[in-house]
C-alpha cells in the first residue's frame, strides 16, 4: 500500500495511442481453471495445453498441489501434466492461505468426496461484482447426498452414505453449479438430470474433458443435461477452447483507442455475438480462419447501441465493461442492461471521472425484465458520446472492470495512474507485454 492507502502496484499509462498489433489468446481461464478440477476425478494422468500463465491458475495449481496431485511442466510450452495417483486429505491451514483467492475452490467439492469422502473448502473470493452467494451449489450437493457443515474458517463436506444421481432444477442457468453438478455426477451412483443448466461453450468443453476421461454426459436441448455416473473415470489430454473473454477485451481496446488488433487464437464461433454487436458499433472485423480474428475501427463515427448482457448464447456479461469504454465513443445514447450480476455497473464512476456521461438506473432497460428489476439494484446504464476521455487516477475495482479502466486510460488524453494493476494479472495473461506489444505507452511506476 502506499502512503495514502492506495495499492503500490502502479502503472503509468500515457493514452492516446492507437493499439496497434498481433497478440495471442490462450486457453480460456474459465475453461482451463475447471479442467484443472477435473484432473482429481481421474485414476490416471491428465494433460492440459495452451495453460495461461495467470494467477487463478497458480491457485488452482497449488491447491491440487496440497491435495497430493503431481502438477509438472509437459513438453510443450504453456502444457502442464497431472498425476492424481496419490490424492490425500490436505492440511485445514494450508488450503485456507487460499481463502478469499478465487472462486474455484467450491468446485472441489464434488471430486474430493469422490476420492476422499471429505473435503474442506476456504472462504471463496473472486471478483465483487455482487454478493455472489453459493446457495445453488450447496443445494445440490445436499441432493446429491453431502453434509455440508459450514463454519467460520470455511465448509466441511462428507458424504456418510456416497453420492447418489438425483433430479436438479437450477433457479438460474449459473455457470459455477452447473459444474458443480457435472463433475459431481459423472462419478456418483446412477443418473442425474439437470434442468435449466448453463451452455456456455466453457462448460460444452468442459464436458468435452469429462467425456475424454470416460464419463457420460447427454446435452438436450432447453438446457437439460443428463449424467450416468460411472464408477471409474481415467485421464484426459485435451486443448482448451480459447478465451473469448480476453479476445473480446482487446477488441474493445482496439475500438476505443481508434487501433487495429489481431487476435490470435480467438474464435469466431464463440464470439458470434460479441461481433454482431462490435459490427453495430461500426468496428470491423475480419475472420482469419484458424488463426485469428482480426478487429479494428475503420474511421468516422461509432453508432450508440442497445444491448443486454445474458447467459450464453446472450451477450457475456464478462464482455460488457471493456465493451462501454469503446461505447464512450461512439454518437448518441447506448443502453446496456446488465442482468446476469447485480452490481457490475459500478465502474463506470471512474469513467465518468474520466469524461464519459454514463448515468445508472435501477431500472430494467431492456425489452427482458430481470431479477434485479424490483430489488434496488443498479443494473441499467445509459452512456452518452462521444465524450473526450482525459486522464486520472484509477483504482482497479475487480478484474473485467481492471481491464476497462486500462483501456480508458489508453484512450483517454494524458497521463493515468492506474492502482492495483496485479488484479489483472488474475485473468490476463502478461497483458503489460501484450501492451508494449500494440504500441501503447505504459511503465511501472
Ligand atoms: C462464472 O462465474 C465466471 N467465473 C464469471 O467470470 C462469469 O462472469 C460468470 O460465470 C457468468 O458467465 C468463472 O468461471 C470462474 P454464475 P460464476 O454462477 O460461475 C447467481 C471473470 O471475470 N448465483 O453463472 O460464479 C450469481 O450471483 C468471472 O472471469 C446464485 O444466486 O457465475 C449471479 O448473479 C467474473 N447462487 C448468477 O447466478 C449460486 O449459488 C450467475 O453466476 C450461484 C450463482
């Protein structure tokens, strides 16, 4: 910290420089850290590729690590191998240094009651977008037959009698307890449904893993998926789908710095939405068939749109805040509803610190009504523009809102001091070289 409370990890970024360049997107940290859970279910090595060197994948790494899982370097670059062979109870005090880190943790519940018929998951972190309770996850443990003790220090699960197949409906297509069920059943005694489950392709690859390590797993449509459980599951060798959220990130910092980024890795299917609303916008896009894509601003005026984040296929909620900055830029009023979490919007104080006219609204304004309508929380923002960015001081709130922040300071005019810059390091893998990379100015201070 420095002397006036703020975090000492700063970067100086001078803005107004178009981004200019080639960067690579590797395995999607929301696929990779999930996979990486998986390895425990297996009685056999497992082999993940193209691994982002970020920070929710050392804690994912360590916490295998403490529960006996081998975890080297494979033969090629950014490949770890996983040796579940000799999976052990971990020390209580040790696992909880990671209390607070990630949200992963909770996923260990399902794989660990398999192999050690206990486990002791810390206090979850992640970022604060909202309170991000875990009711749904412990809902379906219970049904699944866990005894969930929770305490101060974190929870104890055992399962006195194993963990039987069972009817599930979510209250909401959450993407964290449908993996949950998944890598629960896939081992447990006889078949589960679950109803109103998420598809993002994440979880698609996910099962994609599962399937590899012998599990059986039916995708119905209307967000039905059906588990046998199966009483062995062996290893996986497996290369992630790429991070769409990453890729969309740089795009969005290609349109409001006015640049041109190629994004390697990046896919158009799993973007498809992502680019119908980048193409609205007036940025153009260019499919470099399986290498990249391509994204740039062709000059003249961005157009304002009206957009609502929503489970998959929807508009992420994770590409929401990079995309705001660039509709800083563009004529006219641009609504955004934000409907997957309750306090996502929070951000955009800073923006408007910085010179953007974006105005936030309890209100539901989108043509779907959501959860938050009724309940007080401001889910809905209007931005006007285009409006000049000009530098300040910015502290880095959570991890997708961290990266908006960079890519104002990059389009804004002048000098920003961007506070807490580790954050994103959680999710964004050496994103101060893939800066120095697109030609931006930014130093640590
Ligand atoms: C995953 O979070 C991602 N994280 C998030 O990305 C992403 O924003 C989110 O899915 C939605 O796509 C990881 O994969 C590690 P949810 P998750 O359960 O699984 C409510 C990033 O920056 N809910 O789908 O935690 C919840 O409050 C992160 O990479 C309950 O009410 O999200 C939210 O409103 C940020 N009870 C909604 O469901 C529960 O028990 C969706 O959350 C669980 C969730």
């Amino acid at each position: 910290m420095t002397g006036h409370g703020l975090p000492d990890d700063v970067l100086l970024v001078h803005g107004g420089t178009p981004l200019h360049g080639t960067i690579r997107v590797r395995g999607a940290k929301n696929l990779v850290s999930k996979a990486m859970v998986a390895t425990l279910l297996g009685d056999a090595p497992s082999r993940l590729y193209d691994v982002p060197h970020i920070r929710d994948v050392e804690v994912v790494r360590d916490l295998l690590e403490l529960h006996g899982v081998r975890v080297g370097e494979g033969a090629e670059p950014n490949e770890l191998v996983f040796d579940p062979a000799n999976v052990e109870s971990a020390n209580v005090d040790e696992i909880n240094v990671h209390a607070g880190s990630s949200r992963i943790p909770i996923l260990f519940c399902g794989p660990l009651l398999h192999r050690l018929g206990h486990a002791f998951i810390p206090d979850l972190g992640g970022c604060h977008i909202g309170p991000r309770p875990i009711d749904f996850h412990i809902q379906a443990l219970r049904q699944f037959g866990a005894v969930v003790d929770k305490t101060p220090q974190g929870m104890h699960l055992t399962a006195p009698n194993g963990l039987h197949g069972t009817k599930l409906e979510l209250p909401y297509p959450s993407v964290g307890a449908t993996e949950q069920v998944l890598l629960t059943a896939v081992r447990a005694d006889g078949v589960t449904e679950l109803r109103n489950a998420a598809v993002e392709p994440e979880i698609i690859d996910l099962i994609c893993v599962l399937q590899k390590m012998g599990a059986i797993i039916k995708v119905h449509t209307d967000r039905v998926i059906e588990i046998e459980g199966v009483p062995r599951l062996g290893g996986y060798s497996h290369r992630p789908i790429p991070d769409r959220i990453e890729a969309a990130s740089w795009a969005a910092a290609a349109l409001a710095t006015g640049g041109d980024v190629t994004v390697l890795g990046a896919r158009q299917v799993d973007m498809m939405t992502f680019l119908n609303v980048f193409r609205s916008v007036g940025g153009e896009f260019d499919v470099l068939d399986g290498q990249g894509i391509r994204f740039w601003h062709p000059g003249g005026e961005l157009r304002a749109v009206a957009l609502e984040t929503d489970v998959h296929p929807g508009f992420m909620t994770d590409w929401q805040q990079p995309l705001v900055v660039a509709l800083t830029q563009a004529s006219g009023l641009s609504i955004v509803h934000e409907t997957v979490y309750e306090q996502r919007l929070g951000y955009t104080q800073a923006l408007n610190q910085m010179g953007a006219t974006i105005q936030v609204y309890r209100d539901c304004l989108g043509g779907t009504p959501c959860r938050f309508g009724r309940r007080n929380f401001m889910h809905s923002a209007v931005i006007a523009g285009p409006s000049k960015l000009h530098a300040a001081e910015l502290v880095i709130p959570d991890l997708r809102a961290g990266f908006s922040h960079l890519i104002a300071a990059l389009a804004a005019e002048g000098a920003s001091r961007v506070y807490g810059v580790s954050l994103i390091n959680r999710g964004y893998e050496e994103f101060e070289a893939k800066l120095a990379a697109l030609g931006a100015r930014a130093e640590r201070l």
